[in-house]
C-alpha cells in the first residue's frame, strides 16, 4: 500500500515537472538466466555456440506496438533467431531531461515481445545511429547543447548520459544474462571520422556501470582509415563491419553488381567472432527511383551470390540484415536529404508488412543458417577444384565435426553464364567427383560430411533448407533451382530400402554410399528405411518449393508447415495441430508434425485433413474474400495562415532578438532566426518580421535552410510574393554562404513609408542532418530563416517566431515531439479527430497559396480474423506545388511531396487506423501557387490474408 503511495507520488511528480514518466515498475523477464560468450568463432549461450542471424527492425518507424509483434513473427518465421533494434534518443526527448517510453515509445514492451517470440537482439541505442532518421537519432534540443556531439566534451557527455540513465536499465533489464533477449549491445554507429577515443571508452564505461554484461560491439564502416575500435583505446569487444556492396543505386537495379565491392566482412579481431553488423539487405532510394527498384537491386539473386560469399569467404556468424523491415518515417522522423516518408527500403518485408521473394530467399538461407550447427565453428579450408576455371568455390571446414562449406559460383562474380562442371572434392568420407552448375547470377553452399540427425550426409549438389527429426524419422528439406540436376549422397552400413512417393528420383547403392539423382522439379518425396539408421525422408524441391516450407519450433517438437502465405507459430493440443497462420488464397496447406497429431486447426477454425504418403497431415484452406473499402466523400475545406495578414495578432510568439547561436554556422544577418534556437525543433515554422518602410525599399532578401525538398513561402503586407526552395546547409561540403536564397521584389506601394510593414513567411522545416562526419558542422546546420535584409533600405526588421504549440513543451505528448509543427491549423488541433469542422465550407474551390486544411470522415469495419493493411493512395500524376501533410485521427503519418518524390501510396498502419470504427482524416496542403483544389486521394488495401495478429 505504501509501496503503492510512493510510486503514485513519484508519476505525479514527474508529470507535474512536465516530464512522461519513465515506467517505475517492470517485471523482469520471465526466462532463466544465462551466461554470454564468445571467441573466435561465435557467441555461446550457456557454452552453446549460437550463429545470429538477426535482422533490422526500428520500432519507431511503427507506431503501431501490437504490429510489432506482426512483424517480429514475420521475422522469425524467415528463419531469423534474432535482431537488431536501433534505439532513437531524439523520439524519446523533446527537451532535456524529458523522456518518454510509454504507448508507441514502450521500449519494454518491443523487449518483452522479442522474448515472448524467442528472438535474441543486438541493441544499438547510439546515441548517435544515422539511420536516415532527423539528426541521425539526436535530439534536435542537443543541437543547442555547447560541445561537440559525439565527443567527450562535458555538455555532449552530460546530455547522452542523461539518455542512457533513462534507456540502459531497460536494456539491462532485459540481458541473456537476466533471462531476457538483448545478446550484444552496440556502442555508436559507424564511428570513424573525426573519432574522440575518449568517447568511446567512457561510453563503455557508463554504458558497464549501468549494468550492461552482454558483449559490447560496434559497426565499423567503409574500411580505409576509418577506426574500428578493434584495438587501442575505446576498443570494443566484438567489432562489426558495415558492408553495402550494391551501393544505393536504386535506378540501376539489373546492371549493377557490386560496385563498393564483393561485401566480405573483414575479421577485425583475432579473439572475437566475425561480426557483419549491418550487411545490405535493401537501400535508400537517393535517386527517387522508387523503392520497388530498390528491392530489385537487392533482390534474391545479389542475396545469393553476395550473403552466401560472405558467409563462406568470411566465417562470420554474427549477422545484421539491414532492414528486415524498414517501415514508415512518420510524422518529422525523415532525415531530409537522404529520404522521404517511406522507409520500406526495398526490404524482405514491405512497408505495408507483405513478403517478398526476397523473404523467401532469406527463409532459405536462414533456415540453413540456423539449422546446420557446424557452422558455428569454421576455419576456411583447402576448396574442391572445379574443372572449369569459370566456376570459382571457396571453402570452410568445421575442425571438430569435418562438415565443410563449399560456395560454389562464377569466377567472374558478374557473370550471367551457365557453366556445368565438375568438383573434384575430398570429404571427410572420401574422395568424389560432384556435378555442379552455376546458371545466371547464382551461388550456393554445399555441404559435405554432415551429421543430420541420424544420417550422414555425404555430399550434395543440392542445398539444405532444413531438417528436424519429426514424428520418429528424420525429416530434410533440400534445393535446387528449377530444372538443374542434383545428387545427394548418404551413408548405410548396409542397403537402405528407398521408396520414391513422388518425382522422379534414381537411387543406386555402392560401397556403403546411397547415391540419389533427380531433377529439381516440383517436390520430390522419398522415403528411406534400414540401412541400419533412422527413417529418413527427403524432400527435394526447388528453390520456389523449399520457400513454401514454414519451420515451426513448438513445446512439442518441431512442425513443417506448407501452404500457407505465413506460419507464425503451433502448439500441438490433444491429438490437434494448433496452427496460427495467414492464409492468402484458398489452396492445400500440409502439416508434418509428431504421430501423435491426427487433427489441424488453423486460427481456432477445425481444417479437414487426411494423412498422406508421405506421414503428413493434408487439407483444404479457403482464402480471403476481397475487402472493399469506403471511398472518401464529404470533404470539408478551410483556409488557414491567418498569420499572412498583417492585422494577425502575434504579440504571444517568442520575440527573436538572440545575437548568439548554439549553432556554429554564423547567419548572414542578425538577429539570428534559427528556429531552434528559440525551441521550435520539427515541422513548419512561422515568421513574422515588422519593419517602418524609408520608402527606398526594393525587395526583400531571404535565405531558408529546410533540408532537402523544402520551401518557404512569403508575403508582405498581406500579399503573396511567392516561394523558394530553402537549402540543405550553409558552410561546409559544399561551401555555401548564400543557401536558400529568394529575393521578392516589393510591387510599387506595397510598403509606404513610414507605415508600419509586416513580412510573414512560413519556412518547413523538413528534419535535422545527420552526424555521420561527427564535426557538428552538419548536425547542427540551422533550421529556418538563415539571413534577412531590404534591399534599398537598412531599416531594421524586428522579428518574432513560431512553432509548434509549446515548443519543446509537448502539447500532445501521446504522439510525441515530432508529429506536429506550427501550422495555424496544427496549433489550433485541427489535425485532431476530436476538433469540430461543422462550420468548415462543404464546397472545395481553387485556394489561394500558403495552407488550405481538407478534413473527412470515414468508418471502417474490416473483416476480425484478417489484416488488411491500407494505405491512402494519391493519383500518380502529382500536381506541382502542392505538398501535402496527412493526418490519421491527429497522427501524422507523411508528406505527400506532389513531384519531388515518387512516393504515392502512404501506410495507415492498424492501430492509427481504427479498423473497426470512425476515423478522421486531414490534409494540410501548403500550395506554392494557389489554383490547388483538395487532392484526390482514395483508400486501397495493399493485400488481404486471413489470419494477421490482433490490433487496438
Ligand atoms: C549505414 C548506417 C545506417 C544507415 C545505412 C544506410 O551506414 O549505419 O544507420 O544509415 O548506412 O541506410
């Protein structure tokens, strides 16, 4: 009851100081706890050698919790046993010392799922993580702070530690050795130029003092002379190389190859596992090529050839797909002048949550990664000689179990041809001469001398998706592309019995090896009995057929599920395989599970099945109907930017008089008018300038910096001058003094002397640079209006400013510091479902140029049981001069930028959306020209599965 007291006080308080309260409480995980290592070759749990295979999830590119878990079981199912999770500073600190970790910011929450799932994580709080998000993950308010970011000056030192007192006991909380998920705990992020190793050893320092004992890494990058805290000073534990050999050439998807390199992670220390922290699975589309593009570059044939390279030519066996899922940078979370609203990334996953073919290639290459256990623990090795010099292998060997890895493809790693060679290969169980073909932008890894289960693999020309002894037999899956030839051999003491139940597969038995030869076609079935081991049956599929494999590791053994869209996870109750799936269309679906099992249900619905041949289970799915959605109707308009009339009272704006800047590019003229050095950090800024005319005046000179893609609009005494194009940086690379010039000539009259003036302009602000040089120079570039003058008259100008409503005092702490700037509109809440618009015009006519508000309802009522992720699509032809900030029941979820992106369809994640309920809708367009009307925007379902996860 005291207890109780306390900690009520304790919230009180620090709501009362205006803070969020950090949650007080956490019940620890729930698991045992367990002791983390690692040498050369791998992490261990326990002793345990683990290969983690992790991929990249950044929760804050979600604000969606229950979705998380959607997509942590998505990677799961892709045969991840783990990821790596960035922690964003600035999405949880408005202000100094104002943290918040509640609803979309619970942190806890994101950890205790990753246990619930059983996913390790590499955590990666920075505090600096680039990752194309405002300020590289500072908080803008740091940008005010004196001293260098990421050095160890004393104010950078105090602020970061002041996030890490919040984040740290949370991680902590969360430890392998607590009994939690978090493995590694990464310290910054590609810390090479300009580096301060003081800095990195008291990061260490507080980050150990805060209770971190897991092993502490970092992600080197681009090689040269950059640190890689290998040694020295600062060193790391298990350092990590960044490796993004497709380079970000999204227009270029079938022609380039591997432009910054073959992408092989560098062993950095000798005494710890190699480490390929970020390794590219997608990219930013820098060209605004489209993200689809992206995905091609990325796509399942450079995943073959380059991760299949990497594993062999390297030996690492910690991985960090970059992204697994990239998401959506909502609301002011893009950093501007790499990216736009969308950050799906061409990944595995998109952002609308749907699979790709390049999940299926990550199923296949994880579920080997993560099955063949010898693969924890290799030296490279003397390689098979191919009779053909255009096929190159390379190889590795486990020196306690002699399984080795051949990668077997071109020579020449761009080449497109077909070669079919021979391997003249020595395994541990003699010498063989393996028929082998590289067709096409291809690699694989074959796998000689191999204990699996109970048999022994001898060789293969096929590669090994999975296996797991299931319902008294050992079950495998192997692959090959569709139409090549393949040859696998086992080992007996004496001649197996082999039944073919499907496909066309030859056997022949000599000298204790059991030799099968078959074409990949389809999926071939065979059983194989005696032979003094266990019963085996081989399922050898194409690679299209493997992907349909889903590995399920339940209480009660492991499952293999194929057919449907998506297996997130099984029990087996009763006699009843309990299945949670997706299914997207109506299809066979086949179960191979324990002997015990004799029923099926999928989602709770009873599926009719009987047993097969080949010891499964198999029935019938029914797909998804199709879901039809309202169309928007009954818009309402209203036009804004009062703040345009000189008659506009802005007597309560913060008076901008500072002669001083946190910031250490000078303005060109004074007072400076940087909008965070008044405390308005993301989102639209309003100016408002006063000014008695001499008469002499001629035109008003302005520079903006907006980061990439943004305007800034201008009036004086009321009337529209027009816009300009603000810049990306003063200063710097490259040097430019003069950024986002516009120079607005003053119509005769439009100022008389002697008569008060007023000059409005309203600038976006599209996000903060990032800090990948670690100079401040471009971290804390200024936002806003950089330089005023008249020309003609020096009259001075007294200027006042404003941003979004209470600054850094969050008036929506719920949806947090970057989903509202200081649009009329957005101050005023008309963003928010709760406003009334009842007095706003039904009729839409051609508005005039600055902000024109655009509110509508809609209800939905999604089918339960299905996820239907939806996504607010605009016609693909953009009307120029027309950007258009779209609210979602008060969330911001992007800014339709019109011509200066490709991006058309924006995601309304479930949770945002009501998908059972009323929802608002409200378009801010700020129109450069005026003859805009409302945009013409339609709901459409990006893909319908039955089955999803469930969503509040
Ligand atoms: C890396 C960086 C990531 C991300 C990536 C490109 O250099 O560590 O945070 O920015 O590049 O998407």
């Amino acid at each position: 009851m005291h207890r109780t007291r306390t900690l009520l006080i304790a919230l009180l308080l620090a709501l009362v100081a205006g803070g969020v309260a950090t949650p007080v409480v956490a019940a620890p995980p729930a698991g045992p706890r367990h002791e983390v290592g690692y040498d050369r070759h791998s992490l261990t749990v326990d002793g345990r050698r683990i290969l983690l295979w992790t991929g990249e999830f950044h929760y804050f590119r979600l604000p969606s919790p229950d979705l998380w878990r959607d997509v942590l079981e998505k990677v799961k199912a892709a045969g991840f046993n783990g990821v790596s999770l960035y922690f964003h500073w600035g999405y949880h600190s408005p202000k100094p010392g104002v943290y918040d970790f509640t609803g979309v910011r619970d942190v806890d929450r994101l950890l205790r799922m990753t246990e619930e799932l059983g996913l390790y994580v590499v955590a990666r709080p920075g505090p600096y993580i680039n990752a194309e998000t405002t300020g590289g993950g500072l908080p803008a308010w740091l940008k005010q702070v004196p001293g260098r970011a990421r050095s160890s000056d004393p104010g950078y030192t105090a602020a970061y530690r002041e996030w890490l007192d919040h984040l740290d006991p949370i991680i902590a909380r969360h430890q392998v050795t607590r009994g939690g998920s978090v493995i590694a705990y990464n310290v910054e992020n590609e810390y090479g130029a300009n580096v301060d190793p003081l800095y990195m050893e008291q990061l260490q320092e507080k980050v150990r003092a805060d209770g971190i004992d897991v092993p502490v890494t970092h992600n080197n990058c681009c090689g040269g002379d950059l640190a890689n805290w290998s040694s020295g000073q600062g060193a790391v534990q298990i350092p990590g190389v960044d490796d993004y050999p497709q380079s970000f050439d999204c227009p270029h998807p079938d022609t380039t190859w591997g432009p910054w390199g073959a992408g092989v992670t560098r062993r950095l220390r000798d005494d710890a596992p190699v480490y390929a922290a970020e390794y590219q699975a997608g990219a930013i589309d820098l060209a605004d090529a489209g993200y689809e593009k992206c995905r091609q570059l990325t796509g399942p044939d450079y995943m073959k050839v380059f991760y299949k390279t990497n594993v062999v030519a390297s030996g690492a066996t910690m991985f960090g797909y970059y992204m697994a899922y990239g998401g959506t940078s909502w609301g002011w979370l893009p950093q501007p002048n790499d990216v736009y609203t969308s950050y799906d990334y061409g990944a595995a996953i998109t952002e609308t949550r749907g699979l790709t073919t390049k999940y299926d290639e990550f199923k296949r290459q994880g579920y080997f990664a993560t099955t063949v256990a010898p693969l924890t623990k290799t030296d490279p090795a003397a390689a098979p000689v191919p009779a053909d010099p255009a096929v190159h292998t390379a190889a590795r060997a486990n020196p306690d179990t002699g399984t080795q890895f051949v990668l077997v493809g071109h020579t020449d790693r761009a080449s497109a041809a077909d070669v079919t060679t021979t391997l003249d290969w020595s395994t541990s169980d003699g010498r063989y001469q393996v028929p082998v073909r590289v067709d096409g932008r291809d690699a694989k890894i074959l796998v000689a001398g191999y204990d699996l289960g109970g048999q022994r693999l001898v060789w293969s020309s096929s590669e090994i998706l999975t296996h797991a002894p299931i319902g008294g037999r050992d079950v495998a899956v192997f692959h090959g592309r569709d139409g090549e030839d393949g040859s696998t051999v086992l080992r007996y003491s004496s001649p197996p019995t082999v039944r073919v139940l499907e496909g066309a597969v030859r056997s022949s038995f000599a000298s204790g090896d059991l030799r099968l030869d078959y074409r990949h076609s389809g999926l071939a079935r065979v059983s194989i009995t005696g032979g003094g081991r266990p019963p085996l049956l081989l399922l050898l599929g194409t690679d299209e057929t493997a992907a349909q494999f889903w590995r399920v590791d339940t209480g009660d053994g492991t499952i293999l599920v194929r057919g449907t869209e998506l297996a997130r996870s099984a029990r087996v109750l009763g006699g009843t395989v309990q299945l949670r799936a997706d299914v997207a269309e109506t299809g066979d679906v086949e179960v191979f599970a324990p002997d015990s099992a004799r029923r099926l249900a999928i989602g709770g619905s009873p599926v009719r099945v009987g047993r097969t041949p080949s010891g499964s289970l198999l029935g019938k799915v029914t797909g998804p109907h199709a879901v039809v959605l309202p169309a928007l109707t009954d818009w309402r308009h209203r036009v804004e930017a009062p703040e345009a009339a000189p008659g506009f009272d802005d007597s309560r704006w913060t008076k901008a008089e500072r002669t001083t800047t946190g910031s250490p590019i000078k303005p060109r003229t004074l007072p400076v008018l940087y909008s965070d050095d008044y405390g308005f950090h993301h989102g639209n800024v309003w100016y408002r300038g006063h000014f008695t005319p001499t008469g002499s005046e001629t035109s008003l000179a302005l520079n903006a910096i907006t980061g990439k893609r943004g305007v800034y609009l201008v009036w004086v005494n009321g009337r529209y001058l027009g816009s300009a194009n603000g810049g990306v940086q003063a200063d710097s690379e490259p040097v430019n003094p003069d950024p986002g010039r516009g120079d607005f000539a003053l119509p005769p009259g439009l100022v008389k002397p002697g008569e008060p003036a007023t000059i409005s302009v309203l600038v976006e602000n599209m996000g903060h640079n990032d800090d990948w040089t670690a100079d401040d120079v471009r971290f804390k570039q200024p936002r806003g209006l950089f330089g005023a003058s008249l020309a003609g008259s020096g009259a001075p100008i007294s200027w006042r400013v404003q941003g979004a409503a209470g600054g850094e005092d969050l008036a929506d702490p719920v949806r947090g510091p970057l989903n509202t700037g200081g649009l009329y509109g957005e101050r005023a809440g008309w963003h928010l479902p709760e406003y009334a618009d009842r007095t706003w015009q039904r009729a839409d006519v051609p508005s005039p140029p600055g902000v024109t508000w655009h509110r509508t309802t809609f209800r939905l009522d999604l089918p339960r049981g299905y996820d239907v992720p939806v996504v607010l699509r605009f016609p693909a032809t953009a009307r120029p001069g027309q950007r258009v900030l779209i609210f979602l029941n008060g969330w911001n979820v992007g800014q339709h930028l019109g011509d200066q992106s490709p991006q058309r369809d924006y995601s309304l994640p479930g949770g945002v959306l009501a998908e059972h309920g009323t929802n608002t809708l409200a378009l801010a367009v700020i129109d450069t020209d005026g003859t805009a009307t409302a945009p013409v925007v339609s709901l459409v379902a990006a893909g319908v599965v039955r089955g999803g996860v469930p969503v509040r």
